[in-house]
C-alpha cells in the first residue's frame, strides 16, 4: 500500500491528535493512484478544517470541507462549476469488530485515508439535484435546444408539461 501525506495511522498518532486547517490540493483530489475511492473531479483546492482526538479507545475525526467540482446540470445538462461544502463526524476504533453503528472498526495499527474519506463525503454530497443556476430553464421536451439560449420555436405543448400528466392521473 503507497503511503502519502493524506494517510494517518492511529497508532502513531501524538496523545492530543492532529489537526488541520489547509487546502488539500486538486491534483490530488483529481488523482485516481492516490486512495481507493474515486477520484474527484475538482476545479479547485478543497479547503478541509478538521480534527482528530482520542476519547478512551474511540478516536472521533471531524471537521468541515468545501471544494468546487466539474459536473453537469440536471436540468440543462451543460457543464458547470459545483460548489459544495459539508462537515463530517466519524469514530474509528482498533478492533476486530465495531460494538456499534457509529463506529469503524480499523485493523492495528488502524490506517485511515484522509484523502478517501474527503472523497466519501463529497460523493455523498454529489447525489442532490445540481443545476447551473437556479432559474435554468431546461432542454426543451419537443426538441432538445437549450431553453437558457432562447426560445427554440417550438409551440407549447401542454401535455409535456409534467403537471399535466398529473392532472391526467388525476382525472383517470
Ligand atoms: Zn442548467
Ligand atoms: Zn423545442
């Protein structure tokens, strides 16, 4: 297993932990050697505030994050840049089984991928709606043309309209 700066081992972790306040780089949110979760498709450094402490045997790692990613709009389907921004909580203790939920359960000497976490909670992050802009007008349900560039000349079809189909089951 390659080690990198994003790796922490809880066994050689001082007694009051780690913490940081830094930007973990885009390349390697973007590089799929490091980690094993996906790589990420950022566009910016993800800014990461965070800790990790130890209480009895359960070391609790928190912190916030927030990063700017690639993706495409939900609605539009055009490319956008993605701001996103969350906070995580997780326990992780050195056993052969978790006693609950709440906690993982890490081999010793208890290896934790900073970077595959970072990554976990953005892709959890990634599975609400995004759209460009609030107020994106969408494709067009007749021929496809990018509403956003101008009316596409198409006559309006009410029955496309999703609260007509409603309104049809509705009535039926
Ligand atoms: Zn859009
Ligand atoms: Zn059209």
């Amino acid at each position: 297993v390659a080690t990198h700066a994003w790796r922490i081992v809880l066994r050689d972790l001082p007694e009051e932990g780690k913490s940081w306040d830094l930007a973990v780089p885009a390349a390697d949110l973007q590089d799929a050697a490091l980690g094993a979760v996906d790589a990420l498709p950022a566009c910016t450094d993800m800014h990461w505030q965070g800790e990790i402490r130890r209480r009895g045997d359960v070391w609790r790692l928190v912190g916030r994050w927030r990063v700017t990613l690639r993706r495409q709009c939900d609605r539009c389907l055009a490319p956008f840049d993605w701001t996103v921004e969350g906070s995580l909580e997780r326990n992780y203790r050195i056993a052969e089984h978790a006693p609950d939920d709440d906690e993982e359960a890490l081999a010793f000497p208890g290896r934790i991928d900073l970077i595959d976490v970072l990554r976990e909670e953005v892709w959890l992050a990634w599975r609400v709606r995004a759209v460009c802009r609030e107020d994106c007008k969408g494709l067009c349900p007749c021929c496809g043309a990018d509403l956003n560039r101008g009316d596409c000349g198409c006559a309006p079809q009410d029955e496309d309209h999703p609260f007509a189909v409603l309104r049809k089951l509705k009535l039926g």
